[in-house]
C-alpha cells in the first residue's frame, strides 16, 4: 500500500491545472518543475500546492509563445534561489516584449476582420451581398475593401 503524504496525486493535478498527465510527465522530464517531485512507496508521484502554482505560470508562460528551453532557463534561475533576480527579469521583458508584439500584430488583423464585417453587415442589412468579393465581378469592380 502507497503511503499517504498529503500530496497531491498526478490525477489531481492534472485535473486542477487542466494539463494532461502526459505533460505533467513531459514537464518533469524537461526539467521545469522547481523541485524534484517526490514520491510515494509505491512509485507514485505527490505534488504540492506550490508545484501547482508553478505549473499554472508555466502553462501561461507556454500559452502566450515562451519557448520551453526559456522556461526550462527561467525556472533553472528561480531553483538557484537569490541573486540572479536580474536574469530573470531580462527574460521576463524579453518574452514581454514578444507577447506585447503578438497583440499588436493580433490587433492589426482584428481590425482588418472588423472592417470586412462592417461591410458584409452593410451589404446584407441593405440586400446588396451578391457577389461581395466574387473572384470576377461583372462590373469590374469590388465593394469589399
């Protein structure tokens, strides 16, 4: 019988943190938890509240593009402890300054769907959507820009 050590099994945390049990494996393999996980006797992995916190940052890290060799980066700094706040901050602004792109570039085509939604709106509100952006218009010309 696996002894009980209160922590949190695979299953649990996978369904917290909503990350398959094969990415928790993944990210163990990796290297990216803070800490080794412990286990139980019986072979059981038991995580903590804390392993769970990491893995939400860290799903959140990989949700907006961090690589993970710079989470595995990241989280060699946090497991070094003090001193190197510095080089964690660096990598945070740098991935910062990616994400900020990618809204920016997100941004710039929103507002290109937004226009052609304006004019498909318009054109079906006024019955005029017959051949809205039709590869040859009879007349030449296009309303849908």
């Amino acid at each position: 019988m696996a002894e009980n050590t209160g922590g949190l099994s695979i299953g649990r945390v996978s369904r917290v943190t909503g990350m398959s049990v094969h990415a928790l494996r993944f990210f163990e393999r990796e290297g990216l938890f803070l800490r080794e996980i412990p286990r139980t006797a019986g072979g059981q992995r038991t995580y903590e509240q804390a392993d769970v916190d990491w893995l939400l940052l860290c799903d959140r890290f990989r949700a907006s593009g961090m690589p993970i060799a710079t989470i595995r980066q990241f989280a060699a700094l946090v497991r070094a402890g003090g001193g190197n706040e510095p080089e964690r901050l660096a990598l945070l602004r740098e991935h910062e300054r990616h994400v900020q792109s990618k809204i920016a570039a997100l941004t710039a085509c929103l507002d290109i769907i937004r226009t052609k939604v304006v004019t498909y709106e318009r054109h079906l509100d006024e019955g005029t959507a017959a051949g809205l952006w039709s590869p040859a218009p009879p007349d030449g010309t296009t309303d849908d820009r």
